[in-house]
C-alpha cells in the first residue's frame, strides 16, 4: 500500500470510509481489495469528515484499517480541512457539534426522478436509515412514461413520503412544483441516483444554526463508488467538490472565495446536496424553468438561486458535515455528456441572468480576465485540478463545447417556452 495523488488514482479503486476516533482495537480489521488498483478514502474524525487520501493497492490482496488510520494521520498531504475541531470560523457551539432537531423546525426533503425506479428506492432507503427522523420526503415525478416511480414510492419504507407529477419535461419545472407544495421552514434536496450518510438530516438542521445565518446549506457529494474508468476520471477531475476543502465555510459576497455572485468558480454548491429556507428559495423566483437537466442547457439552474441569494446579501453555508454519496457515471459516453452539460449549464447560466436583470452584463465583462486564469484546461485552473497528463481530450473538448453553446441553448429553450405557454 502506498500514498498517491488524485491523478494517479485508477479503476477499479475500492472506496474506504474510516473512522479515526475509532476504540482500541476497533481497527484491526482488514479490507479486501483484491482486484483493485487504488484506494479512495475518506478519514472521518467522530463522524465528521477530516481528509481524502488515495493509495495505491494493485500488488494487495488485503489492507489492514490500522495502517491505513496510521498513513492518513501521517503529515502528508490530501484534502484535509486545516481546522482540527471541525469548527470553521464558528467555534462557539454551533460548529459541528451534534444537537439537531431539536428547535421544531420542519423540514422537507425533495427529490426529483424521471424514470429510474431502482436509484430512486435505494435513495428513499437511505432517507429511511436517518438517525433524525424528523422530516418528510416529496417525490416529484418528472414526466413519467409509467407508474413504476409511483410504485416505488408506495413500498417505501419512509412514514411521511408524498408522491407528486410535473408533466412537462425539465428538472426546474419538477422542482417548482415542488417548491409550490412544501410548507415546512427547511427544503432540502437530494438527486435520485444518491444515497443520504445516516446524519445527513440533522447535519442540514445543524447547519441552519450556524451563526452566520445562512440562507441556503451546502453538504459535499462523495463517491458510492469507482468502479469504472468513467467514474475515477471524475474524480480525477476534482468530483462534485472541486475548488472547496472540507473546512465550513460562510460564503457571502467579498468572502475569499467568493470573487463575485456571478463567478461561481469554484462552485457555491451542487444541487444534488443543498438545503435552504423555504421562504428565501421562493424570494429568489425558485428555479429558471429554461435552465437545468431535461432541456438544451442541461444545466445552472441552483448556479442561479445561490447567485440571486448572495446578490441579495445572503449566506451560503459550505457545511462538509452533511455527506451523500454519489453514484457517478459508470460510461464514458455518459461521462463526456456530463462535461458537455455542465460548462453549458454555466454559460446558459451568465444568459439567464442576463435575461433577468440586462444590467449584470458589465458585472460579468469585469469578470473576465478571473475567468481565463482559471478556466485553464491544463494548467492547474479551478475547474480542472491538475488532471494528468493522459486525462481525455474528449472529455476537454466537450467541456469546451458546452461553453460556447450553452448560452445559445438557454436562448432557444426560452423562445421554445414561450411558444407552448409554459410558465417562465
């Protein structure tokens, strides 16, 4: 077993949760990682996540936890928050310390599905295995060409789940109709290909209380698995987190790391793990219905909610404590329309907000020389994380593609609304 990089993480690389509080003799036991290449580990510290490591397992049939607990506590590297409490700025009681749920604040969690019954129920499953069962679940059917979502609905084993349909097609539309049913103070969402860590509910809730006030809380989506050359290029490529550590932070405007509302580089949050409160979700117009996966821009729509709540001088919450755990694409075709849908997602975000308020154009023309430093495809820029030197060019170029076509889409997808009298 030997430490490496992201970049040289390879498939099939077994993915490890360790708990480094663990009691004496907790950690004897050995992992099987026979016909794996590499090691992806999280290191927890009494549940809460403290570094990513990679290790290189090809000549091991076995690794023991002990040593694996003794390389992450080694000082060498790896994504680890440089806060060893876990308390970001807060360090008052409200950091990480566990006391949700217990201030009666209700709390919805969401998830839209359009035809993928078998994600969904294993979703709905983890939901059911929350520690914190104070919440209630909405499923919004997208489109659905059969009941089979409705059915899977019917056996979940969650007491309060609500099944709803949005007929027309498009991920911003599923969450307005849910945002238009819920009447809790807390929406959280979560995608129908994740599985939620057992605290995650009451790591939301904790979130709200951090001192900061934040609007809107933004857990980290993790890897369920790497099983595919597909899936560790993915993460090679810096994951759903890439640009931001495993430290809480407040992202306000004139934060750090916040260059501008209108620059989310590197990502405010995905929307596969956020929560807000409901009221300011609705304030900022819900979600675009031109913008998201199921029309031209695939993309940008939570880019635009975060962007229109820090406009508004409001906090966004980067909360690492509240985890789920994503199942990425296992293809390569799948893969590289993933890079293709989220660059255009970005640009089709900038027309979007255009649309909205014309004025935010020079705001944006200021932006420019932030975006060619870090928009570099091989030289280290946020939105690449150094990949290696052999990473896809396919991959590049999609993204590339998405970049210049994004904006033309969201102009289409906009006319095509108007044309058939959706809701805009």
């Amino acid at each position: 077993m030997q430490r490496i990089d992201r970049q040289q993480l390879r498939a099939p690389a077994r993915v490890v949760d360790l708990e480094l509080s663990a009691p004496p003799g907790a950690t004897e036991g050995a992992i099987d990682v026979s016909g794996y290449r590499s090691v992806w580990c999280l290191a927890r510290r009494n549940g809460l996540p403290r570094s990513v490591s990679f290790w290189d397992v090809a000549d091991d049939l076995t690794v023991h936890e002990r040593d694996l607990v003794a390389g992450v506590t080694a000082p060498s590297g790896g994504t680890a928050p440089s806060d060893p409490d876990g308390l970001g700025t807060a360090g008052d009681g409200y950091g990480y310390g566990y006391d949700a749920g217990d201030d009666g604040v209700g709390l919805t969690v969401a998830i839209c599905t359009h035809e993928r019954p078998a994600d969904l129920g294993r979703a709905l499953d983890s939901l059911a295995g929350q520690h914190d069962r104070d919440f209630s679940t909405l499923v919004i059917d997208n489109a659905p060409r059969s009941r089979a979502t409705a059915d899977v609905v019917t056996r979940s084993p969650l007491d309060r789940c609500d099944y709803l349909i949005e007929p027309q097609k498009g991920l911003s539309r599923a969450r307005n109709t849910a945002l238009a049913h819920v009447g809790t103070d807390l929406m959280a969402w979560m995608d129908d290909d994740e599985m939620a860590d057992p605290d995650w509910i009451g790591r939301i809730k904790q979130g709200f209380r951090h001192p900061s006030g934040p609007v809107a809380v933004c857990g980290v989506m993790l890897p369920a698995e790497l099983e595919t050359d597909a899936q560790v290029l993915f993460e090679q490529y810096g994951g759903f987190n890439k640009g931001r550590g495993l430290d809480p932070e407040a992202l306000t405007t004139g934060s750090p790391t916040v260059v501008s509302p209108l620059y989310p580089l590197p990502a405010v949050g995905s929307g596969g793990n956020m929560a807000f409160r409901t009221a300011a979700l609705r304030g900022a117009g819900g979600f675009d219905p031109d913008l998201g996966a199921g029309t031209r821009t695939h993309g940008g729509e939570e880019t635009k909610v975060f962007a229109t709540l820090l406009r508004s001088g409001g906090t966004v919450l980067h909360w690492p404590a509240a985890i789920t755990w994503h199942v990425h694409r296992r293809g390569m075709d799948e893969l590289e329309r993933q890079f293709y849908g989220y660059s255009a997602g970005l640009t089709a975000f900038y027309a979007s907000m255009i649309r909205s308020e014309p004025s935010t154009v020079w705001e944006m023309a200021r932006l420019v020389p932030h975006a060619l430093r870090d928009l570099g495809l091989r030289d280290g820029g946020i939105r690449s994380e150094e990949v290696p030197e052999d990473f896809p060019a396919v991959l590049l170029a999609a993204g590339r593609r998405g970049l210049l076509t994004g904006a033309f889409h969201y102009v289409s997808e906009s006319l095509r609304s108007r044309a058939g009298g959706w809701r805009v």
